[in-house]
C-alpha cells in the first residue's frame, strides 16, 4: 500500500477486510498473513495489527492450524469432535479404514499439523489405530469407547 495514511495503513486494511466480509466476498477464511503482505505491501507488523483490530471487533477470530477466519463461518465444535463424528456419519464399522489426512485437511480446511494432533487425540482414546501401511482403522466406535 504506497504512500503513508494519516488514519493508519493498518486501520485501512482492516476497513478493506471488513468491506470484504459485509459485501460476501470474504465469508470463511480469511487470505493468509503472507498473501495480505503481498496483496497491500506491507509489514507482518501492520497486517496483523489490522487483524486485531478486526478481533476485538469480534469480526474474525483466530483457529489454530487454519488461520483467520470469520466469526460463526464455522461449525464451532473442535476439530476431534467435528473428525470423531465422521464414525458415525458415514457410519464406519471396528476395522474400517479413517479417511486419509490429506481428505480430512481438505474437507475441514485445516492444517496437517492440525488434524495429525486431532487424530492422535483419537487414537489415545482407543478410537482409532494407525497400521503401519495402510493408514489409521476405526478401533471402536465412540458410544463403545466411552462405555468400556
């Protein structure tokens, strides 16, 4: 963004965020810290004090391994919870293969880092087993698992 702003470039970013999520064009995720750097040019610095500014408006809110995105877009269960209720959606059966990490980052818009931690959280309560070759397997469904 060339040229200095008496109002604060950071304060123009976000009124440019904010005109983006009124008018639907952004209404999930929001860009990337490093593609908002690149599409204003400027700092990390001002990029994310333009992001705080839209927190503390309660606009946008951070979610670990996805980013920033825009308050109530998202369904606001954790991700264990939104992965644990695919077993009885689907519904998957004790041996039945987990869909692979890379289907659950693209259906939940999370990180691997993200949904490697949630499926590990899984596999500690006996919900899933991760076999060597083929992925993770379902190990008990969730109402099993609670009872035993």
């Amino acid at each position: 963004m060339p040229g200095a702003s008496p109002r604060g470039t950071y304060l123009l970013i976000a009124d440019k965020l904010r005109k983006a999520m009124r008018e639907r064009r952004i209404t999930d995720k929001l860009p990337s810290e490093a593609q908002l750097m690149r599409d204003h040019s400027v700092s990390r610095t001002t990029i994310r004090r333009a992001l705080t500014t839209l927190q503390t408006e309660s606009l946008i809110h951070s979610e670990p391994g996805v980013g920033w995105v825009v308050s109530g877009s998202r369904d606001p269960r954790s991700l264990v919870d939104r992965l644990i209720e695919i077993i009885a959606e689907t519904p998957l059966a004790v041996g039945d293969a987990f869909p692979s990490e890379a289907k659950l980052c693209e259906r939940f818009g999370a990180s691997r880092t993200a949904v490697r931690s949630a499926l590990a959280q899984m596999e500690g309560q006996g919900l899933l087993e991760a076999v060597h070759g083929k992925g993770r397997t379902v190990r008990a469904t969730p109402t099993s698992a609670t009872t035993s």
